[in-house]
C-alpha cells in the first residue's frame, strides 16, 4: 500500500487526523512511552508511542498526530 492508498483509506472510514502541540511529562515503560500533557489540557495521557528517531526528555514541547484515538508524538520543537 503506498502512501496515497493510505491517503483514501483514512479520507474513506471519515477518520479525524489532527495535529497537536503537547508538552512530555514522563517516560514510561522502560523509556518505549511517554506520557503527553496535550495542550489546553491539565491532564496527561500516559503510554503515547514517539518515532525512533526522536529522543523524548521531560520537558520537551512536542509536536503530535491524532488519529482516532491514537497518538503518535513526531517530535519536539527547537
């Protein structure tokens, strides 16, 4: 499947893809999740997945994708 199939998938099941900043609040699970606080919220989501190449620290304003539910955290702001 390549990206544009990908593309009509998600644009077919009516699925809501967002972008959101966030800030880390932990690591968890033998440092493979971190927890997100997502902004405007007070509340952190604890066991969010983060792409191999970006190395989380606490602290760190990240940039993120929502899907349905799930979030993966692309990487943090410079």
């Amino acid at each position: 499947m390549n990206f544009a199939d990908i593309v009509k998938s998600i644009a077919n099941q009516n699925n809501k893809v967002s972008i959101h900043f966030g800030e880390v609040t932990a690591k968890t699970n033998g440092n493979t999740r971190i927890s997100v606080k997502i902004s405007g919220s007070s509340t952190a989501i604890t066991g969010v997945r983060y792409l191999h190449s970006y190395a989380p620290q606490v602290s760190d304003i990240v940039v993120m994708i929502v899907n349905n539910g799930d979030i993966v955290v692309l990487g943090d702001l410079a």
